[in-house]
C-alpha cells in the first residue's frame, strides 16, 4: 500500500521516449562550436515584407486570442492558395483550421481518429512525432520500411501490414529524412488501398514546396477520393523560413475537420494572432515566394552537392525538402550516431543520424543526414570541413 503522503507511482506513457535527437544535437552543436547541419531550420531570416506585417499587426490590436480554428483571413488565403495549387476547393470555414505548429496538427489528426486497438501504419524511416502521437491515442504503431536506397514505397511489405485494424496510414512527402517525393502512381495506389481496407490518410505535406527538377508535387487535395479520407497537414514556417513561429494548418472534410477542433482546442485552442494575419496579407500579396521556393532551394541543393562532390561520402541529390542524405561507409564503419556525435564534437559539422528515424535501424546502413537552408558561407565553411574526413 502507499504509504500516506507518499507520492503516487508514476508510469510513463512513453517508456521509450526521450529528448528529441533534434535537441540533442543542436545542443551538442551549441556546446561545441559546431555548424549546425542537424535541425532543420533556415539560418537566414523570412522576407522582409512579411516581417514588417507582423509588426503592423503588434501595433494594430491583434494581441488578444485569435479564432479557435484560426484567423478568417489567413483560412481564406489558404483556400485560395490550394485552389491555385492545387485545382482544390475547400470551405474555410469548415475544413481549414490553423495550428501551433504541423507537429500539433499531426498530433490532433491521430487523436481524432484512432482509438484503442487501432493500429496505425508508419513508413520508416519516420519523422519522429509519428509513433508517440499514435500511442498516447491509444493505437498501436505498425512500421513498415521504405525501400532503400531509393526510399519508395513498398507495395508489398504495406499490403502484408493492412488488416481490419489498420484506421489510418501516415504519409510524408516529400520526406523527412530521405527527401523522396511520391510519384502520382503511387499516391493513386495508396487511395485505392484506403477504399479496399477503409483507413483515414495522414499526410504530411510541410515541405510541400521544396520540390526540385520540375517534379510536381502530389498533394492529396489533387485527387477528391483522396481529399475525401485524409488530414492534409502543411507549414508555413517551412515555406517562410520562420520555423520559430510554429504556424502549420490542416485542411480536411467537415466532418473529420469538426473532429479534429475538439482536439485542438484543448491543446493549444488558438494560434499567435499577428503572425497569422501577416501570413494572410503576405501570401495574397507575394505568391511568387512560395511560387519561386522549388528554385531558390534547387539553387542551395545544388550548390552543396557540387562542393561535397570531391568529399569521400556518397550520395544522391534529394528530390525534395532541404535534406540530404549521405552515405559514409567508405570513411567508417562506425553506427551512425556514434559518429554524428564525432563529427560534432571534433570536425565541428552537426548532423542527424538517419537511424532514430527507424523502429528497427537496417544494421548496416551508414547514413547521415544534413540539411542545406544554410546560407552560402555555412554550406562552404561545412563543406570544407567534411571534404576533409
């Protein structure tokens, strides 16, 4: 018996989780003078333009509690954006909500669906919110690995993975870590499968518009079958370079849209108020930003690939997001994180090793993986420093 005034048994909800790796390293990054290479995020600041909007709404009474579902204005400018887009019309009062971050709308989206006993499918590699949202619902993580080295999808090993359990399928692309796309064929696969067992579609769509070679991006608002079982979760940190802000949307039917909110808002229940309103202006004003992104992020793939192409690692340039993947099993044979943590500490390059991405890490790749929305100086003075291993 506990003894009274004792203090209760306290029993993790996440036995296994610890702090992000994403923490991890930007903190090693920090302790050691590293150029940071790990967490994704721009060392370079969003326009100018949409700043001084932020600004305007700071002194122009926007300081009290936005809409729960998020600003009109900024809903209406998304609808318009996905029309424009996408060839998608959605209501924004009624599908179109805005939150604190695409984490917390990946994490409303499986709460609102998955119960007890549900089983949720995962493609591994994954971005790591994935799993642990599945479990606090209640649901069961199924992983299913992507196939290396190209990273598709693996019709077969899904197929073998789907039951009556199955509720909802998360998908991401282009993807984090790896920076494939999906193809339209396979996205069409993927739907048909949806119909035939009946599971919801998570998708994962923040980098959206880092696309590069003239690949469109398949969206699964394209496709009304699609659209009609799916959460579509974006960024506009990603696509402003204003990661810090945590501003992400779902866009969703009615019903599971109507779902979603009771989620969201005991979670955060609104979203900062300025910075919404300035996105409104600013991505009606400027939609060449986004519009020109899959170039200007082409231009800094490129510019990395051609300076670590004498480097002893390999690699294939990304097909999307501002990721890239190396392979070093011609410098070491070390586990990936072992010398991820090396490279920070004694080459003074923070990178990301691919293997937390996996619920059973491949145990002879030899994996890292870099991001390159750095500036120009960054990506040479990193460069430099790896061509040197």
């Amino acid at each position: 018996m506990t003894a009274v005034g004792s203090l209760p048994p306290l029993e993790s909800k996440l036995p296994a989780v610890g702090t992000t790796i994403f923490t991890v390293m930007s903190q090693l990054a920090q302790a050691h003078g590293a150029l940071n290479l790990s967490q994704g995020f721009p060392d370079f600041d969003g326009p100018p333009e949409l700043l001084d909007r932020v600004t305007f709404y700071l002194r122009h009474g926007a300081n009290q509690y936005a809409p729960m579902m998020g600003a009109p204005a900024l809903r209406a400018a998304l609808a318009e954006k996905v029309a424009q887009d996408y060839g998608a019309t959605v209501d924004p009062d009624q599908e179109v909500t805005i939150t604190s971050g695409a984490t917390e709308a990946l994490f409303c989206a499986l709460q609102a669906v998955v119960r007890s006993g549900d089983e949720v499918v995962i493609f591994d590699p994954a971005y790591d919110s994935y799993d642990p949202a599945v479990v606090m619902a209640g649901g069961t993580p199924v992983h299913c690995p992507l196939q290396a080295p190209s990273f598709s999808l693996d019709f077969e090993a899904l197929e073998a993975r789907l039951s009556s359990r199955t509720r909802a399928v998360v998908i991401n692309a282009p993807h984090n870590p790896t920076g494939t796309v999906l193809s339209e064929a396979e996205l069409l696969r993927l739907g048909a499968l949806a119909e035939h067992w009946g599971f919801w579609i998570i998708s994962d769509e923040v980098y959206e518009h880092i696309i590069f070679d003239g690949v469109r991006h398949e969206s699964v608002l394209r496709h009304p079958a699609l659209a009609a079982r799916s959460f579509m979760v974006s960024s506009l940190g990603k696509t402003y370079h204003t990661t810090g802000w945590k501003i992400g949307y779902c866009i969703a039917p009615a019903a599971l849209t109507a779902e979603f909110r009771k989620i969201h808002q005991y979670v955060t229940f609104c979203t900062h108020h300025p910075t919404q309103l300035a996105h409104a202006d600013f991505l009606r004003a400027h939609p060449e930003h986004h519009q020109g992104l899959p170039a200007f992020y082409q231009e800094k793939r490129d510019r990395m690939a051609a300076l670590l192409a004498p480097s002893r690692f390999r690699f294939t340039p990304s097909a999307g997001t501002y990721f890239q993947l190396l392979e070093y099993d011609a410098i070491s044979d070390e586990p990936d994180q072992a010398l991820a943590e090396r490279l920070t500490k004694e080459v003074g390059v923070a990178t990301i090793p691919v293997s937390v991405f996996y619920a059973e890490p491949p145990a002879k790749q030899r994996l890292l993986r870099i991001c390159f929305c750095k500036d120009d100086r960054t990506l040479e003075q990193a460069a430099e420093r790896l061509c040197a291993i």
